[in-house]
C-alpha cells in the first residue's frame, strides 16, 4: 500500500515539474521572438571612444561639471548622428581617461575591461600615445634632476649643441618607448578584432609647440618624436596583403602650423580648445562617412500585435496560476493519504 501512495505522489509531483518546464520554455520562446529591422546607415549607431584625456575633453569649459557636458568632438560626434539615424537612437560611450598611456590602455583591454562594449559598438575611436612621449619626458628630468638636467632648460637659448648633449639620454628613452608603443598599438588592433567587426579609427598625435613662441630648437626636438610615434601609428594600419587594419585619422597634419591656435598652450596646457575639437571632429566625421554601417533597430509593434502578445501574456499568467493551484491541491491531497493511511496503519 506504501508503495502504491509513494508511486502515486511521485508521479504527481513529476507531472507538474513538466508542466511548469513547458510553461517556462513557452514564455521564453514568446520573449525571444523578437523582430529586428536591418538599416543601411551613413553613421553607426554604437560609438566606443578609447584612450586619453584627449577623447575626455580635458581643458574644455565646463570639464569639471562631467565629460558630457563639454564641447568635445565625441559629443560633436554624438549631437551630429542623432538626426542622420534611419532609425534607433544613437549613443556613445566614452571610456577614455586622463593620463592613460597606450601600456595601459593595452593592459586594460587585454584584462577584458571592454569586451562587453566590443560586442555591441559599430566603431571604436581612439585617442592614444601624447602621455608615452610626455610620461617619459617627466620621468627622465625627474630623475636626472640631482644632475643639473631641468626641463626649463629646453625652452632658453641653449645652442644646438647644448641640446643635444642634454638630451642625449632623454632621446634614447623616448625611442625605446616609441617602438613599445607600435608593438602596442599592434596588439591592441590584433586583440579587439578578434572580437569585434566593429570599424577601428586611431587619431595620429598632434604637436602642440607649433606655430608657438617656445624655443624653435625644443619644438624641432618635440616634432621629431612626435612624427616617429605617427610613424607607428601609420605603420600598424595595414597588414601585409595591403587590407585595412585600421583606419589613420591624421590629426597631426590638421593641427600643423596651428599649435597656438588650437590648443590651450598659451595657458601652458597642450589640450585643444573647442576649435581644435572641431577640427578633430571634422575629420573624424569624414572618416566615419566614408562607409557604410548595418544597424539593427527593433521594429515597432502595430497596435494588434501588441494587443496580441499583452493578451498571450495575459493568458499564460492564467495558465501559470491553473498550474500551480492544481500542482498544488494534488500534492496536498498525496500528502494527505499518505499521512491518513499511516495513521490507519498505526491505529491497527
């Protein structure tokens, strides 16, 4: 008899863990039958923005109050594609952080920290390589210092031999780092391609001294250094068939012969004033118009089919509660005989 009860409370308990599974399943196919719209668009949809304080808008007004406020050109960018859309809504993350060198922004997508992002971006933008030349820059005359090397030496009327005897160590270190940085830059494209077909952009870096009353002897140095880290850039770019790598936006030859008026240098800052971030913008924008995206956009429910899923949804909470309300009355009713006939059993 025992045996009879426990076979029959078995059953039952299993009867509603089918149902309760199919209920489950029925709801999460009514979920993912989503229907999305494909779109050929002029601009993406998803923008990434990477690297330095460049990409943040530091020195820009309004800075402090949040990087969104700003007249940068990423928020240029984000203002000029919210009407060119076919459809959705554009947006852009901007992930950039002031001080980051391309060894750090290397580690930190090598750790994972953007991979989510990867995955949905149409594009990545990025800003990298002013803080490897000016880290080691800082670094050397920091530790140099107890030798009689200062900085301010660079911008007096020292001779060009002079110069060179000052900077002889500085000029090594810089190259060292100059080729880390193209071994860099090349892991980086390698490891986001991989996860991503998401169009990369990497902006060439700018000489803020151009153009400016600085020592012309420091501002040659400046450009000589500045033009070899932009040779790696532009070296990366392609691979050895000739297909693009990733995209050069050559903002260095925009900015050449306007340091003074596109950057914040006569406040002693080397960030680019609004003007500059126009100029980084345009030639962003003409970059990015140069193909063409796919984006897909939901497509909006007519007024029956969302009438039609609220009724389903309403009908299977129906179904859900008759489920769990018989389940549950069956499984007591089990419980119940199986306590009565042992209590009958007892009473023998």
């Amino acid at each position: 008899m025992y045996l009879h009860i426990h076979s029959i409370l078995r059953k039952t308990i299993c009867a509603v863990t089918a149902s309760v599974i199919g209920l489950a399943f029925s709801l999460t196919a009514l979920a993912d039958d989503a229907q999305y719209d494909i779109y050929d668009s002029p601009v993406p949809q998803n923008m990434l923005v990477l690297g330095d304080s460049i990409a943040t808008g530091f020195g820009l007004e309004g800075y402090k109050d949040g990087r969104e406020k700003v007249d940068s050109y990423a928020n240029m960018l984000l203002k000029s594609y919210e009407n060119e859309l076919p459809a959705g809504k554009e947006t852009l993350t901007n992930l950039a952080y002031d001080g980051q060198t391309s060894a750090e922004l290397l580690d930190d997508t090598l750790g994972g920290k953007y991979d989510s992002y990867f995955e949905t971006c149409d594009i990545v933008l990025i800003s990298i390589g002013g803080n490897d030349l000016l880290h080691t820059l800082f670094r050397y005359f920091s530790k140099n210092s107890d030798s009689g090397l200062n900085m301010k030496d660079f911008f007096g009327d020292m001779d060009l031999a002079d110069i060179s005897k000052l900077t002889a160590g500085l000029t090594r270190e810089l190259d060292e780092n100059i080729e880390k940085f193209g071994d860099n830059i090349s892991d980086l494209y390698s490891y986001i391609s991989q996860r991503t077909d998401a169009r990369i952009i990497i902006q060439t870096v700018y000489n803020p001294f151009d153009n400016t009353n600085i020592s012309k002897i420091f501002t040659a140095f400046a450009n000589s250094k500045i033009t070899a880290l932009n040779e790696q850039i532009k070296s990366h770019a392609l691979s050895d068939d000739g297909s693009e790598n990733y995209t050069v936006a050559d903002i260095y030859t925009a900015f050449s012969g306007q340091g003074k008026e596109l950057t914040n240098i006569s406040k002693m800052d080397i960030h680019p004033n609004v003007y500059g971030h126009k100029i980084i913008f345009e030639n962003l924008d003409r970059l990015i118009h140069q193909t063409r995206y796919q984006i897909q956009v939901e497509k909006p429910k007519t007024e029956e089919a969302a009438a039609a899923v609220s009724d389903s949804d309403e009908k299977s909470s129906r179904t859900y509660l008759f489920i769990i309300a018989g389940a549950s009355a069956a499984v007591l009713t089990a419980v119940c005989t199986v306590i009565y006939v042992k209590k009958k059993g007892e009473g023998k």
